[in-house]
C-alpha cells in the first residue's frame, strides 16, 4: 500500500502543521521565483543569453524534467533531494519568466501579481472548505489545459492577438479550477496521512503538494498577465 494511503486520520494539529508546511515551501518556491527572475532581468548580460531561442527551450527541457523527477520519483528520494530539486526548479522558472519584464512594465506585474495571488487564496479556501467532490472538475481542467498548450503552439505560428486573449480568459478559468481542485487533493492527503509518519515522509509530502500549488499559482498569473498586464512598447 502507498505511504499516502489511508491508515487513521490525523490529529487536527498535525493537519494543521502538514497544510502550513505546504504553503511556507510554496511561498519559497514562489519568493526563489521572483527573485530569480528580478535579477535576471536587471542583469543586461544574463537577460540577453536568457532571452535566445535555445536558452529557452534549454530551460524550457530543464524544469519539465525538474517536475517529472519531483513527481514521479518523490517515494524513492530522499527529502533532502526532494528539497534540493524543487529550490533549483523554482530558481530555473524565475530565471526563465524573466523575460517577462521585457514585455511588460513592472506597475502591471506588480498588479497581476496582486489580483493573482487574492484570486488563488478566494479558490484555496473555496477548495478547502467546499463539501462537493471536485475530481470532476479536475479531470475537465486537465482536458482543458491539454488544448490550451496546443492552441498556444499553434498560435506561436500564426501570432493572433484575438487568440492569445482568448487562450488567457480559457487559461485563467482552466487554473481557478485546478487551484480549487488541487486544495482540495491536499486536503484529503492531509487527512489521510498515517499520523506515525516519518519526518521526511511528511517532508516530501508537503513538497509535492507544494509544488502542485506553486504551478497553480504561476501558470494563473502567467495567465493573467496575458489579459491585464500593460505592455512596454
């Protein structure tokens, strides 16, 4: 049987020490975020090896790799290692995002940033606190988020700007529902954890779910800055 499956269900204070573990490493991976990418992009030289083509697709390979080891190797790593790997993928999306300051001015991904992070905790809590089972929304989201990065593709060729914005509005519905969706998969792990759990169990338990999050809350605010933010040309 897993080690996430259902043995008794936890203490209350052990719920609440799990979810806060899970948010405190998303609010790293999310500061690792921003300061990466802020650096970036008041540093002339590393902002132009960044912004290449091949730097991206480079960077692009490294965190999809980064996730899929978190993921799918998170029972037979250690938590050592599983920290490690996420400290460096949030560092790589920073330094990857940064070209976003290039695009935008800063008024307006302060601002996205802001209506991002209030739009992510309204869902958080409306999956935390929900009765509904939201694995069906869940299912739909993915389905959802499978065409949006073929239409993004598809309009990297074509370069539609009634696209891009329609593919922000689709986006940003696609992560409200996923952010809900994914609350709501921590909570039941949180409550279903076996309370004799070791401590790097429960470490790389909160990692997972923080990672979960943390590209809920970055791909949100990627997509809303495609609807609101304020471009410098």
């Amino acid at each position: 049987m897993d080690q996430y499956s259902v043995s008794r269900p936890r203490s209350e204070v052990l719920v609440n020490s799990f979810v806060r573990s899970v948010y405190n490493w998303m609010a790293i991976g999310l500061g690792l975020t921003g300061f990466a990418a802020f650096y970036v992009a008041n540093n002339p030289a590393m902002l132009n090896l960044v912004v290449s083509p091949l730097a991206q697709i480079v960077l692009f390979i490294a965190t999809i790799g980064l996730v899929v080891s978190i993921s799918g190797m998170v029972n037979r790593i250690s938590a050592g290692t599983a920290t490690g790997l996420f400290v460096l993928y949030s560092s790589l999306m920073g330094v990857m995002l940064a070209p976003i300051f290039i695009v935008y001015t800063n008024t307006s991904i302060a601002r996205t940033f802001f209506v991002c992070a209030g739009t992510f905790a309204g869902c958080s809590i409306y999956g935390w606190t929900t009765k509904r089972d939201l694995t069906s929304v869940g299912g739909f989201c993915m389905m959802g988020l499978i065409g949006i990065i073929i239409a993004s593709v598809v309009n990297m060729f074509i370069g539609s700007s009634t696209m891009h914005y329609v593919i922000g509005y689709l986006g940003v519905i696609i992560f409200v529902g996923l952010t809900a969706y994914d609350t709501q998969k921590l909570k039941n792990m949180a409550l279903t954890q076996p309370a004799d759990l070791e401590a790097g169990v429960i470490r790389k338990g909160a990692i997972l779910g923080a990672l979960s999050l943390y590209l809920d809350f970055i791909n949100l605010f990627l997509m809303l800055l495609r609807i609101f933010g304020q471009s410098r040309e």
